[in-house]
C-alpha cells in the first residue's frame, strides 16, 4: 500500500455528496486536494472547513462542461501544488424519463457532463503523469453502467460507456505507469435522484403513456432506500484505488450493488429484467 499523505487530488462534483465524502476522507488521509464545482459557496465552505490555513486545499469553482473551466482546474492546481498526482472524475447527473420523449438536446447534454467532459478533463492531466511515469484516474461509474433499467437508459448508457472507456484507457496508460480505475456505486443516499428529476422535469410532467408506468417506477425507487448506501461508502472505495499499488480494474460497493452484479452474471437475462423493473 502507498500513502494518501501529499497525492495531489482533483476531484471534481466535490461540492456534494460522493464527492463531498470523499474530499473529506483524503483530507483525513493528508492528501492535497484541488476541489472542483459549479456552486462556489458550498465549495468554499469545504475547503475551509478542510483546511483554514488554505494551504492544502485549493477550491476552483467552475463547469466541466466549459473547456475554459476544465483549462483553469489544472493550470491552478499545478500553480498551486506544481503537479497532480491523481484525478477523481466524480461531476455528473442523471437524466429520467422514457427514450421516446427525452429531448434529443437532454441526452446530448447528459452526455457531455458524464463522458465528454470526463474525456476531455482527463486529457488535460495525462501529459504531465505521462511524464512522471505516475498518476491514477479514477472514474465514478456505477452499476447501472453494467444492468440498465427502463425510464434511465439515457444517464444508464453514459455509465456505460465509461465501462469501455476506463478499460481502454488503462491498458494505453499502463507501459507509462498510469493506472486507472473504475468505481461502481450501487444506491446512495445523496442529492442525486432530486437531481435528476429537476432535470427530467419537463419529461416527467409530460409522461403521456408512461405516466402509470413511471409512477410505479418510482415507488419501486422507495424501497431501495432501505438498503442504500451513504457516500462514504464510496469514498472508502476511492480510498482504496488512490492508495494500491495495484488498484483493481473495479470497485463495487455498496453490500448491494455486489449482489446486484452477481445477478447479473448468475441470472438469465429474462428474470433480470424483471428485477430491474424494480418488481413494480
């Protein structure tokens, strides 16, 4: 095992939730961190919270969508800290609602947080681990990215297209000493689902066929509150990947998102897809 103690860390979405948690147990671990969001108040707040002297923690308000943002992320982190040992590409949201009525500009949108930007952001710090012949990417994925559900193929397939993509980029990453890594939450109690539905809020409200349908879909969301998992669950995880020597190509977690990816494997496809319809 390495040490968290000096890694410098970008993680991005830090203002909340997974990523609120896990800036929280790499400050634990000593890392230097370089928090990234689009609300500047809730981000500032952390970063002092982290640390007052401002000394090891740099808080960088911007969009990831904006590649002027993503330019002043890392040019103020190697300002800051001249280098950066780890990025945690954590910024995204899900989009709900049926593929038949989910503005083709809403899935573009969602696609542009979740991946391009993701691909782009990354981009931006490979030259320099390159060059180190150090670094790790970490992307947030989740279980959804394997075992898509009805009314959230859009958010469902920006997940798993991460699937490829951190696979594909660990293996042309790896003869430069760069690894990547993949993790998979399963449902987590954060801001995420009010986000999506905010949103969705134009889809949702104009269901048309799918009104019954989608109001069944959310009540089967209800009951997987009872075994939700909370963030730090995920940070532990993140933990995990930053201080391995050898970080495996996944992490799941939650207790349920395992169980899940083992149905996956174990069940026939039909019997799957009768789960995922949250048994509503």
């Amino acid at each position: 095992m390495s040490s968290l103690a000096g890694q410098v860390v970008i993680i991005t979405g830090a203002s909340s939730g997974i990523g609120e948690a896990t800036a929280r147990r790499l400050a634990r671990g000593g890392a230097r961190l370089v928090l990234a969001a689009r609300r500047p108040d809730r981000l500032e707040a952390l970063a002092r919270e982290l640390d007052p002297s401002g000394a090891s923690v740099l808080a960088v308000a911007g969009d990831v969508t904006s590649e002027a943002d993503r330019q002043q992320l890392v040019a103020a982190a190697q300002e800051k800290f001249g280098r950066i040992d780890a990025l945690v590409n954590n910024a995204g949201y899900g989009t709900r609602g049926p593929v038949e009525l989910v503005p083709v500009e809403l899935i573009r949108k969602n696609f542009e947080t979740n991946v391009f930007s993701l691909v782009a952001l990354t981009q931006l710090v490979l030259p320099g681990m390159r060059a180190r012949g150090s670094g790790t990417i970490v992307n947030i994925g989740s279980v959804a990215g394997r075992i898509a559900r009805p009314l959230s193929s859009i958010y469902d397939s920006t997940k798993h297209a991460l699937e490829a993509l951190t696979d594909g980029l660990r293996g042309e990453l790896k003869p430069f000493g760069v690894r990547v890594t993949l993790i998979r939450p399963g449902f987590i109690l954060t801001e995420f689902v009010d986000a999506a539905n905010k949103a969705s809020d134009t889809v949702l409200e104009n269901a048309g066929p799918y009104a019954k349908y989608m109001a069944g879909f959310r009540l089967g969301y209800q009951k997987l509150r009872s075994v939700a998992g909370v963030p730090d669950d995920i940070a532990l995880l993140v933990e995990r990947a930053l201080t391995s020597r050898n970080p495996a190509p996944r992490y799941n977690g939650p207790l349920h998102a395992k169980f899940f990816l083992f149905l996956k494997w174990a069940l026939p496809r039909r019997t799957l897809e009768w789960i995922t319809r949250l048994r509503t």
